[in-house]
C-alpha cells in the first residue's frame, strides 16, 4: 500500500503522450505506464493490517490543505543499483524542482501526522518526488522538458497488488 496524488485525466494523457514520445526518443522496448496508473508516491507504506490502515486514515485528516500546483519539469533515469524493478528496468521518471515545494512540504507535514500517530517506521525521510513513466532498458541522463502541471487536489490510498485499487480518498479543503 501507498499514499499518493495522482495527475487529473488531462495532466494523465499528456504525460501518456509525452511517454510514448521518450519512449521512441530513447529507443526503449519498455511500455509506457499507463495513464490511469500514473502518481507521485508520498510515502510506501507495505503491507497494513486494518488497525494500521485506521491509523492512516485518521493522520491524513489531520493534514488540511488547499488544492496546490506541481510542475514537472524534466525527465531522468533513477539508477538501481541490484537489477531494478521487477520488470527488469530503471525507472525513467519525471522530476522537477522549485515546481514541487509544496509537494515536499504536504508530504512532509503528512509524515508529521503519521508520526503523531505512532507510525513512524512509514514516515521516511527521504522524498523525491516523480511520476514514473516506465522502467527503462537503461539509464539517461537528466533533461528538461516543458513543464507538466497539474493542481493537486486529493491524495489516496492505493493497494499496489490488487492493480491499484483505490481504498481511501481524501480531498483537500478549497
């Protein structure tokens, strides 16, 4: 299980699009997420007994946020350094940087929350946020792209096994 935001349907479909795009650029035989399956990770969170996942639930409405803008800005490979994913690639992923401040700074308040809780073992500290495009042969280096944005405006709770399944949904205060 994670947290994550996920990209509006249009924010989707362009990064779809742009995907396939880098896909043909980079001469990769990986198959582009697919739109619907697009987020940026706030925290893995692994297996959750139900009291756990209460807990979750409990800590993120605990974290009120208005809706805020992200902005990725460029493309890089994330070097895995024991024979990637499970699909036997790196992740090639969108990155960005001052376009994803409040990005950090929700993930970190949320991590708060999460500790408040007692669950500080799934409050890491390292974040780096990225959307995931597919997970390529090989690594390339850093390179930007126009901007892709989209207003952030619910994060959920995501079972990765059962093809990411949507458990929980919490809106942020307009």
């Amino acid at each position: 299980m994670f947290l994550a935001v996920i990209p509006d349907a249009r924010a989707a479909a362009k990064i779809h699009r742009l995907a396939g795009i880098l896909k043909r650029a980079h001469g990769f035989a990986a198959q582009p997420i697919e739109p619907d399956r697009l987020h940026a990770t706030l925290f893995f969170l692994g297996a959750l007994s139900a009291r756990a996942v209460r807990i979750v639930s409990e800590a993120a409405r605990e974290v009120p946020t208005p809706p805020f803008e992200v902005s990725f800005d460029r493309t890089i490979s994330f070097r895995r350094k024991s024979g990637g994913h499970e699909s036997g690639g790196h992740p090639f992923v969108l990155a960005g940087g001052d376009g994803l401040n409040r990005l950090k700074s929700f993930q970190q308040r949320l991590g708060v929350a999460l500790t408040t809780k007692g669950l500080r073992r799934l409050a890491g500290k390292d974040f780096t946020p990225h959307v995931t495009l597919m997970y390529g042969e090989r690594c390339v280096d850093e390179y930007p792209i126009e901007p892709v944005c989209w207003t952030v405006s619910e994060f959920l709770l995501i079972h990765s096994l059962a093809g990411h399944t949507r458990l929980a949904r919490w809106k942020f205060e307009v």
